[in-house]
C-alpha cells in the first residue's frame, strides 16, 4: 500500500494527523516483558467482528507497524529537507525530538503472530487455540450466524469478514504470493461471508475467475458499493476491481491474485 501523502499533503494536515495518530498506537501499546520486550496491543477488536477484545490482532498490528514507520519517517525527512516546515509542526502539536525514535523502536519490535507448523499469520494471538466452527452441521437459515449467541460465536474459530487477508490486501508489497495462497486456504473456509465487506477482499484474493460466495452487494458481474455502483469497491482507501487492477495514488495497478 503506497503511503500516497504529497510534500503540500503533508504540510497542510497529512504530518499533523500521523504524529498524532503515531501516539494514539503507543498509548495502546506496550513493551511486554513475558514477550521479551516486543511491542503489544491488547483487548482490541480488529475488522472481524466475530473475534472481539483480542491480544494482537494481526491486521491492527500490522496497520500500526505501517502508521508508526510512516511517521517516524516523515519527522526525520520534515526535520532533514524541509526545517521551517518541521519547526511548525513542533509548534503545533509539540513534538519532541525522542517521539520519532520511539516510534520507529515500536515498529521494529511490534508483535505480528505467526505460526510456523501452518506458514500463516494467526489472526491474533488465541485464535488457533478456539475450537473451529462446526459449519457441517450449520442450517443454512441459520445464517448469519449473529442468529446465535456471541457467546457461542465468541469463543470459536469462525469469520465474519476478511481480517488477515485484508491486511494482505492492503499490504501485498510485504507478503509473498506464496504467503497469501497458505492464509487463503486456511482463512477462506473459516469465513462465513456475513458481511458484505468480506466477499470483496476475498474475490480481490481468488481473482476474477474463480467463484466466490454470493452476499449481500455481491453480484454475479462484479461487485457493488455501498450505493449500488457495479464494478470498483473500496476497502481502506483503494478501489479496485475483480480483475485485479486498482488505484493507487492515481496509478492503475495489478493486484497479484492468491488464488491463482
């Protein structure tokens, strides 16, 4: 995901917004002494809203590595080649010099799980240790399944909507094809598909000619926005299309499909 920010972005609000965003994930987080001093974030709720008040979620992990290196990186640049530029946004939001460091020690030891035996990216860090979803013996009416307790959903290996794969999607630079094809094939079957901002990120992930489930603004020709439009959907901030191009900072480009 390029960061796509220009030199006037971020003069005018785009530095602002990550440093006060760059503290928002070192609030959250901190460095756990049983974890060996990598960067943790705990009790919180990634995009899946079938797994909530989670230690570590991959995807909220993953976008906050991205949001901290990303900061750092830019007070260091406004401070090195543009100094009147970097003395405003000391003035106004009253940056300290150490905050950049911090940032960019955060980053470096923040905590993706990984699970070595699978090759996959564990949605966060109990999510292999639930018991998975009984979809075999799942009535289709009883679909979706907020029909049943969240208790019950809670405490099972079971998605609503992309989570992993999202961050795969947003991130493909930093994942190899190989990577994305084992946590397709594991994520895909435990997804249920009961929202429709799941089935968007996995026919992104399948490719345009695979088969993929059938939801809510999901259509046999393409897929559809929130206000009906067939053909490009957002997720985070890049549109993209099932045949694998997107935009990205006003660029066509081609998405590397995982089901292929």
């Amino acid at each position: 995901m390029a960061r796509g920010l220009n030199a006037q972005q971020l003069q005018d609000c785009g530095a602002e917004m990550l440093v006060e965003t760059a503290r928002l994930w070192l609030d959250l987080g901190f460095s756990s002494e049983r974890k060996g001093g990598q960067f943790c974030i705990n009790g919180v709720t990634g995009p899946d809203a079938y797994e909530t008040v989670v230690n570590n979620n991959a995807y909220t992990n993953l976008m906050a590595r991205e949001n901290l290196r990303y900061a750092a990186e830019t007070v260091a640049s406004l401070r090195t080649h543009t100094p009147d530029v970097y003395t405003a946004l000391v003035h106004k939001t009253g940056l300290a010099p150490s905050e950049g460091e911090a940032w960019q020690r955060a980053a470096e030891r923040i905590d993706v799980p990984y699970d070595e035996q699978r090759g996959i990216v564990p949605q966060d860090d109990s999510f292999l240790d639930r018991e998975p979803w009984d979809f075999q013996n799942t009535p289709s009416d009883r679909y979706p399944l907020l029909f049943y307790h969240s208790l019950d959903i809670y405490r099972k290996q079971v998605i609503k909507q992309a989570d992993v794969l999202l961050a795969m999607f947003l991130l493909g630079e930093a994942f190899s094809l190989e990577a994305k094809r084992r946590n397709f094939a594991f994520y895909d079957p435990l997804t249920t598909g009961d929202s429709s901002l799941s089935s968007c990120i996995e026919a992104a992930h399948r490719g345009p000619d695979r088969r993929y489930k059938e939801n809510e603004g999901v259509r046999a020709d393409g897929i559809a926005d929130g206000s009906g439009r067939r053909g490009w959907q957002c997720e985070g901030r890049l549109p993209y299309r099932l045949d694998g191009r997107y935009l990205d900072d006003a660029h066509l480009r081609v998405w590397r499909h995982a089901g292929r």
